[in-house]
C-alpha cells in the first residue's frame, strides 16, 4: 500500500485537513459567477502552513467545473510565462545586447572600442499584452460557460513591476465583468508589501485567507480516516501521540504521518514505539526544511531575539528579553515587532512573545550556536 502521507513542498494531501470552509467558500464564488468576492483573493500564513496545497484544491475545483487553470510561481519572468500560457506562443525577445567592436589603427599604437549598444524591444505596455491575452482566452471560453483560473505562489519573489502589470491587467478584466478568478499567495510580511504599494491598491480589496493551525481534536480525526481506510490500524493511544505531536502544524501532520506509516513496512498496525520513533524522525525533518530557512533569511538582531526566547520553556516576557540582549526595551521592542510581522513569533498575552512554529524552541537550542555563528549583518 502506497504512502498516504505527502510531505513534499507544493504536493497536495489526498486529505486537506481542516480548510473545508476554505475550499467550499471558494466554490460558491465559482458557482455564483462573475462578481462574487471570493473571485480575487489571497493566501496568507507562516511557512508550512498549507498555502500551496489550497492553491493546489482551487485549481482542481476550477478543473472539474471544466475552467482553465494557470498556476505560476511569482519569480523572474512569471508575467511572460502567463502570456505564454495563455496564447500557446513564445513571447518574442525583448531587448538584444550588441557587441563590442575594437578597431585598431595600422601603423600606431592607438586602437579605438566602441559598443555598438543596446537595441531595446520592451513592449509598450505589459498591463495590455497580458489583457490581451486573457482577453483572447476568455473569449472561446465563455462560450462554453467556461472561465480562467490564475493562481500565484510565492509573491514575496516577485518583480514589483511585473506584478502591477498583472494586477493592472486583472483590475481591468474584472471591470469588463469577464468569467476569471485570481488568487495569489505568500508570506504574511511579503503580501503585505504588496498591499501597501500604490499602484497595487487594487488588490487591497482581495478577499483574504489566513491559515493557521489545525484543531488537534480534526488532527486526529483525520489520522484515524487515513491511516484506516488506506489498510493500517492505529490504537486512540497512538492517535493521540500522533496528533499532539503536530501541534496542529499543517506540514508536521504529513511528515509524522509519513514516517509513522514507512517504519511501520509489512506491519498492519502503527505501534507506539514506531511512532516516538516517527515524531523524532519529523522533528528532525521540520528543523531542516522549515526551521532552518526561517532563521537564514532573518537579520544578526533578530537571530539573537529568538535565541533569548529559546531559553524559556515557554511564552517569553519581553522585558526579559531586553535584559537577556543588554539593550533597552524600545530597541529590543524594534525585533519583536519584526518578528511578529515575518509570523515568526506571536504575543499570546500583553508583554509576552512565543514561536508560531512549532519546535522551533528546540531547534535553536540544538543549532543556535550554528547560526549564531553564520549571522548577517543588520
């Protein structure tokens, strides 16, 4: 029996546990047709958390209402791989570099270089080809009654400038009361941004999705259901292990549920040994795909705030903190607020900060002095 369990970044779960109100909202605004909120709209929460895998449901909900679906990742050059998709076509070149040219004079020492430039063939207006091209699309499809889904991961790797001429042709498609859907993704402090450029207010008025954990008690359930119906069997104590040690985390309940189902091999029945075994193995799994690119993109600063926290065994006092850093509390209060935006940390209660992730506690115990040691500068 295949594994049931899908940890991989982007890959979809046979089950998306606890985001039903999620998928069903999103199907009422396909079936309630052009107009309906839920036709533009965002993704936001921690790393982890789920974002893709929703994206992912949308696009097969989009599918089996017979619409067509785009999904792009918002890195470099993601605008002209939407036109591309959209008409079937290469996008032609847009600017060719020319080469260098030296002449050298016969007889002297003197010899003359010259560039013979740069022949730029940008087109005219970004916003209108893609439009245009959404435009083109829409036009065959609602014929049949059909619409276009677009759906943009990742926008915290986005060119400002090509996502405003998306928004702008989106805006404009909209407007013009076309059968299309848009929602994009990203990391809370990065969609953010986003929403607060000027010339992307627009998208302010996104319908928003913020993910966040899931209920222990719909965790459990939800082990129960898989592990069963795909072939094995697991005792309530085992379930219970199982789920606790989620934390309600999104990519922790697939990468326990992943271990506990391989170390269990020929067996039927998930024992609890296997599964201390397995909640280990997911741990360790957690620190290096999500713990560790966390604490790399953050600042020296920051890096030290979250090592202070990680002496508490839980929700850390602020003022604490500050004294921990040497520094005074406004300063130390500058990281805190940056933590908090990056959906690093949360205040639980005033004057009180705590991880948003799961084990990250005990990551940094094991490989604080690691990372310490390999900070940036501010």
């Amino acid at each position: 029996m295949a594994n049931p369990f899908k940890p991989t970044a982007g890959m979809t779960p046979p089950v998306l546990i606890g985001r039903e109100d999620d998928l069903e909202e999103f199907e009422m605004a396909l079936d309630n047709g052009v107009g309906d909120l839920g036709r533009l709209a965002y993704v936001t929460g921690p790393r982890g958390i789920g974002k893709t895998a929703l994206l992912n449901a949308y696009g097969d909900i989009a599918r089996d209402r017979k619409w067509d679906v785009i999904d792009e990742t918002a890195d470099q050059g993601f605008l002209d791989r939407l036109v591309e998709a959209l008409t079937d076509t290469k996008t032609k070149v847009r600017s060719v570099e020319l080469p260098t040219v030296r002449l050298d004079l016969g007889g002297t020492p003197v010899g003359l270089s010259t560039s013979l430039g740069r022949i730029s063939l940008e087109p005219t207006q970004r916003a209108l080809t893609f439009r245009r091209a959404a435009g083109q699309r829409l036009d065959v499809l609602e014929k049949k009654n059909r619409g276009l889904l677009i759906t943009l991961d990742e926008v915290q790797a986005s060119d400002i400038t090509e996502l405003r001429a998306l928004a702008t042709g989106m805006q404009h498609l909209i407007r013009e009361r076309r059968n299309v859907a848009f929602v994009f993704a990203g990391l809370p402090s990065m969609v953010e941004d986003v929403l607060n450029d000027n010339v992307l207010t627009f998208l302010r008025r996104a319908n928003r999705t913020v993910l966040s954990h899931i209920p222990i008690p719909e965790v459990h359930h939800a082990f129960r259901t898989i592990i069963t119906t795909n072939g094995k069997q697991a005792s309530d104590e085992v379930l219970d292990a199982l789920s606790a040690s989620t934390r309600g985390y999104p990519f922790m309940i697939q990468l326990v549920g992943y271990w506990a189902w391989a170390y269990t091999k020929g067996s039927n029945v998930i024992t609890l040994e296997t599964t201390q075994k397995a909640i280990r193995r997911a741990q360790r799994g957690l620190g290096d795909m999500v713990h560790a690119p966390e604490i790399d993109g953050l600042s020296s600063m920051q890096k030290e705030y979250l090592l202070a926290m990680s002496q508490d065994d839980g929700p850390s006092a602020t003022a604490e903190i500050a004294k921990r850093l040497d520094r005074d509390i406004h300063y130390a209060n500058v990281y805190r607020t940056q933590l908090i935006k990056e959906d690093v940390i949360y205040s639980p209660a005033w004057g009180q900060v705590d991880f948003k992730l799961p084990y990250m506690r005990d990551y940094l115990r094991e490989h604080g002095a690691y990372h310490f040691l390999h900070s940036g500068t501010e």
